[in-house]
C-alpha cells in the first residue's frame, strides 16, 4: 500500500509504544508499575487479535523544472484493520483513499492483504471485470508485502524508544536521522521527527512522524520530498479474523486485458498496483 505508494513503503507508517511513568506510591495502597511497553505489545502480537487503524498521510514533493519551481502533493486516508499473528501482522483488510494536486482524488478502494497476496475491489472495478469476478490479485514480487508495512514491530518500538524523550504525561518526542530510522546507510540524506502518544497501559494510540528527505549528489530530480503521518489506533486485543476473497470471484491482475486494465484503474485501481 504505497504511501507515495511508489516509494510509500519507504514509510508508510511506523508504530511504537513508550512507557508512562509509574505511579507514585499512595500510603493506601501501590500501583503496580507500569508495564515495559515493548513487552505490552509483545503481548498484543498473538494469532486471533488485532487493533483498528486510522491513518491520515501524504508526501509533498518539491521539484524544479524549467528553471519554474513545482510541487506535487499526494495524500491518503486508510481506516481498517490489522490481523497479527505470533510477533507481526499476518493480514489487513483496509478502505483507502487517496489524491493527489492537481490531478484531484480518486476513488476510494478496498484491500485486502495476506502473506504476499493483496485484492484490491470497489463498486466500480468489479463492474469492470469478467462476470463473476469482484476483486483483482496481485502477488508481491519480494517476500514481503508492503501493504502489511502498517504493522507494529518490536525492534520499531525500541528504537522509538531509545530516540525519545517524555514531553507530557503519556506523550513523547524523538528524531532520527532518515539512514537511521531506516537502519539503512543508503537512505539517503533526511531527518525525522515524531511524536507518540500512550493510554495508560502503554498501547500506543496515536503516531504522528514527519520526514524530510533530500536527493543525493548523483540526482536532481526532486529538491526536496516531505512525508507526513498520522496514525490512531484502537481496540487493542479485538478479536479479528481477515480472509482472502472466494477464488471464484477474484482475478489475477496478470490476466487483465489492455481494455479492462484502463477500465479498472479508471475506477480506482492503482495504476502502480497496491504494494
């Protein structure tokens, strides 16, 4: 599910968690202490649960052409939910919505993601395929499904956490540089900056990260890209159970004719595919 969904995945969204500070000791009676927000998402992280997503994203990229100054926004609304499995998210099932200026919005879409499989329907593209069929197949072409980028991962936690410091009850703040955040050397020149938000058993409700990201010396063709997410999360534990379409009404997009392919992605289909 690219975020500049060609190059989204370049950070799509990150997820963390970062402890509250324990309570004080009443004379009454005491709290137990908070528990470690890496083990509380571990915890979370079982077959069967799940959590529901709210994310708000877009990337604004500043280009020169023609000695004119340009810019190209494109922005994203996803609301769904996440499926785990033992320590990662195992599926998705997710409405998306995206535009970008000036070419304007597009319309919205439903995706399901599982292993390396992604479906991808609205009203609009199952009027435009076979008889029968609802929802187009994609496969990723490496081993991970980009779509499922939106998950939680420990070693992400952790690092948010070491980056960070408190800034408000249950609220946090860090930076990074971009080769950092990414754990890549190659990322290129960029910072990030985010911000983390808590209840009161450290499960992460809300993420905002911003990431400024610069060409290097061997391009020019941006000046500057600017990535903006939002990400709320509820309903931790939920019981959620996602399942790919019924065979039968779903069609691989290797199998879509010149004529039904322009067709579908007039409907809202992403012309780059979903990953």
């Amino acid at each position: 599910m690219k975020l500049f969904f060609a190059g989204l995945v370049a950070t799509a969204a990150v997820v963390c968690a970062v402890a509250v500070p324990a309570q004080a000791a009443s004379v009454a009676s005491v709290q137990a202490a908070p528990v470690n927000p890496v083990k509380a998402l571990k915890a979370q992280l079982v077959p069967g649960k799940g959590v529901k997503i709210t994310e708000t994203s877009g990337i604004t990229l500043d280009f020169t052409a023609d000695d004119r100054a340009m810019q190209v926004q494109v922005s994203t609304r996803t609301v769904g939910t996440l499926a785990f499995d033992k320590g990662n998210v195992a599926a998705a099932d997710l409405r998306v919505r995206m535009s970008s200026r000036p070419k304007g919005p597009n319309p919205p879409y439903r995706i399901i993601a599982e292993g390396r499989n992604a479906y991808v329907t609205n009203a609009g593209i199952a009027k435009a395929l076979p008889s029968g069929r609802s929802w187009i197949q994609s496969k990723a072409s490496g081993r991970e499904n980009a779509v499922l980028d939106m998950g939680v991962t420990p070693a992400q936690l952790q690092f948010m956490l070491d980056n960070a410091s408190e800034v408000a009850t249950g609220q946090y703040q860090g930076t990074a540089t971009l080769a950092d955040f990414q754990h890549d050397k190659s990322a290129g020149e960029g910072n990030v900056e985010f911000h983390l938000y808590f209840d009161e058993h450290n499960l992460l409700t809300r993420t905002v990260v911003d990431t400024t990201a610069y060409p290097d010396g061997d391009t020019a063709a941006y000046d500057q890209m600017v990535f903006h997410t939002d990400t709320k999360y509820s309903d931790w534990g939920a019981k959620v159970k996602i399942a790919a379409p019924a065979a039968g009404k779903v069609i691989s997009e290797k199998k879509l004719n010149a004529k039904i392919r322009k067709a579908v992605i007039k409907a809202g289909y992403p012309e780059s595919g979903p990953f």
